[in-house]
C-alpha cells in the first residue's frame, strides 16, 4: 500500500458519494422490507418515501460538511456504479481516536456476494490509515448473525453485552458492542 | 401511591429555574475533576447565560426522551447536583442515566447512591421502563463502586476508549434490569 493506493476501490465494489438524483428511489425501496430497517437500527422500522430519503441525504452531507466526525459513503458495483448499500463512520472523537461504524446492503439478493466484508475492509483502511483513529465500535442485535459474523470476521471482538436491551418479536435480545483497536488491524492485515 | 417517588434517605429530586441551574453547572464545570469524571470530552466552559438558552430550549422541546433531575440534599436543600435519564428507547423499554454531584463537598458521603436509587424506582414504577444503561471510566472507581452498591451489573468494557494524560482508559458499562431491580428493592417498597 502507498500514496497510489485507491482507498475507496475493492474488487467488486467501490465506495462513492450519494447520488441525489438517482439513490433515493432505490433506497426508499429497501426501506420498504422491515427486516432490513430492523436489522440496522433499534428505532421503530418506517418506510421512508424517495422524498423522505432525499432529505436525509441532505442531512447526512449537512452533518458531514459541518460536524467533521461523520464519514458517508454510498456502496456502488465496480463498472456500473449501481447502488447496493451505505456505509460510514460517525460518532468520531478525534481526541481519543475513536468512532463508530456500520453498514447496510439493501437489496436481499446483493447480500451473501462478499460486497460488505469488502466495504468493510475499505472502510477499516480508511479508519485506521487515513482517519488515523486508535479505535472502532460496531453496534449489533443478537438477532442479526450476518452483521456478527462480517464484524467478527474483520477482527471486531465483542466487549459490551446490553442484556435485555432490544425487544422485538415478543421477546427480549440483547444489544451487542463490538470493537477493533488498530494494533488488532495491523496484526490482522499483516496476515492476510 | 405512598411512596413520595422524588424523595430518598439523604435527597430529594427537584426542578428549578433555569437560571439558577444554569449558574450552577456554569460554576461546576470549572472544577476540571468533576468534569473528566463526568463527560469523556475535553472539558470546556460556557458562560450561565448560554447554558440557560440551552435548558430552555430543552425544555420547550420536551419529546419525552430526557428526564432531569436536580438533587438536593434532604438536611439544607442545597442544589448538589443533577441525575438525567436521557435517550429514552420507548419501544425497546430501555434508558440511559446520567449523574453528575458538582459540590465536592458531597462526594463519597452517599448521596450519589441515594439519587440513584431514586432514579431507578423511577425509571421502573413510574416510566415503567425494562432497563437502566450507564456508561462509567475505568478511572472513576468511587462511582463505579456506588452504581454496583445501587444494584447494577457489569455488562462489558469498551476497550481503551479514552485517552487522558497520555493513557488509554476503558469505558465500563452496567445496566440494571427491572427484575433485578424487582427483587432487590422488594423489601422497601
């Protein structure tokens, strides 16, 4: 890896901006299955209309252009540039060195493909050699096995285990903190 | 309904004016201790008048997801500091705590505790809630001693999270469920 190093390019994917004009439509589809919504986040699932998501996306580059501790990338298929998922780090306190990650693929039949753990292992590069943070948290349901398994995987080991924390389905989960310390990447990459 | 929900051993919660708050945590956050046990980020001072927008603001949003809290102590009434529920998942039934005693002179006498135990019969009969989150640093063991004293279990660290005077701490977090909290508090209810 060097200078010439494209940071945001993987083999079947690469990390690109939001598309205004054309995200929304395929996003607010995505928003329209509850387990995808439900496997991303704690808040009560909603669809979202394409105007809906428009708006968020403003959001999120208002965020982005002001706060400097949010970093949001959309995922795209190499060639096309298709749009099959986001992925970002937030919650950055650049005096310790750390922040938050997490991603989505939104499609049902663009997951299981690899297009994930690659956008992780972009975004852990970017992380850890260009943002230069000490330390990474990843935020996950026990009821979503996929996320656990691309996260352990990558090097994230779980640390915190919020007992009882996420009810869905008439039981209760538990919330699940994992987290990757750069020295833990290092090694990892090193191997690889 | 004859337990007074704001009232424990040694304090009582209240609520004042925003300007008396304000003046307070203005003053508070001078004391650089009280704020690094407080809060990871670096601290920073803002003058009372800002701090009292700020509440204000707050209170004129009141979405139902923050409940504040001044404690005061039950001999003098003094304003000793403030406990905050805040984040409140309703659909998961799940909340964070937060509590700060900006005067020193209260530390380590119980009174913390007692705010806590305060709180979390709150949180549990009133708001009816199934859980209390808190986060806590590596570096603050007499907190981390009162919330174990309150009933709270340790639940994981956040491995090195902080950096301060050149070293790296753990972020503790605990949490407290309603029937832990049922069973330990049974007999004084």
């Amino acid at each position: 890896m060097d200078i010439a190093t494209q940071l945001f390019e993987g083999q079947l994917i690469c990390l690109g901006p939001i598309d205004h004009e054309k995200d929304a439509e395929i996003e607010s589809k995505w928003t329209h299955d509850p387990d995808y919504l439900r496997m991303l986040s704690p808040k009560p699932a909603r669809p979202l209309s394409p105007a809906m998501v428009k708006k968020k996306y403003e959001a999120v580059e208002k965020e982005m252009d002001e706060s400097h501790n949010t970093f949001y990338f959309t995922i795209r298929m190499r060639g096309d540039d298709r749009l099959v998922g986001f992925i970002k780090i937030y919650w950055v306190e650049w005096t310790h060195g750390n922040g938050f990650v997490e991603l989505g693929i939104g499609d049902p039949n663009d997951r299981g493909h690899g297009y994930g753990s690659e956008a992780l292992r972009l975004i852990l590069r970017y992380s850890f050699a260009e943002l230069n943070l000490f330390r990474l948290s990843a935020m996950v349901p026990e009821y979503n096995p996929a996320a656990l398994h691309l996260f352990t995987k990558a090097g994230f080991v779980e640390e915190v285990r919020r007992r009882q924390a996420l009810q869905r389905d008439g039981r209760y989960w538990d919330a699940i903190h994992l987290g990757l310390l750069r020295e833990e990447w290092e090694e990892k990459v090193k191997g690889e | 309904m004859n337990v007074n929900l704001f009232q424990g051993e040694q304090v009582r919660l209240g609520m004042l004016n925003p300007e008396i708050l304000a003046k307070a945590f203005s003053r508070w956050d001078r004391d650089s201790e009280y704020v690094r046990l407080l809060d990871g980020g670096a601290g920073r001072m803002f003058s009372a008048k800002i701090i009292q927008s700020w509440i204000e603001k707050d209170l004129e949003k009141d979405l139902g997801l923050d409940f504040f809290f001044g404690i005061h102590a039950q001999e003098n009434d003094h304003l000793l500091g403030f406990i905050s529920l805040f984040g409140v998942d309703w659909n998961h039934g799940n909340t964070w705590v937060g509590i700060g005693l900006g005067e020193r002179e209260y530390w380590g006498k119980g009174y913390g505790t007692d705010a806590m135990k305060v709180i979390l019969r709150y949180a549990f009969t009133e708001l009816n809630l199934h859980r209390v989150t808190l986060g806590v640093f590596e570096y603050n063991p007499r907190a981390i001693r009162s919330y174990e004293k309150a009933g709270f279990v340790h639940e994981g660290r956040v491995r090195q999270e902080l950096l301060k005077d050149g070293q790296r701490w753990d972020v503790l977090e605990m949490g407290i469920l309603r029937e832990e909290w049922e069973k330990r508090y049974a007999s004084l209810n």
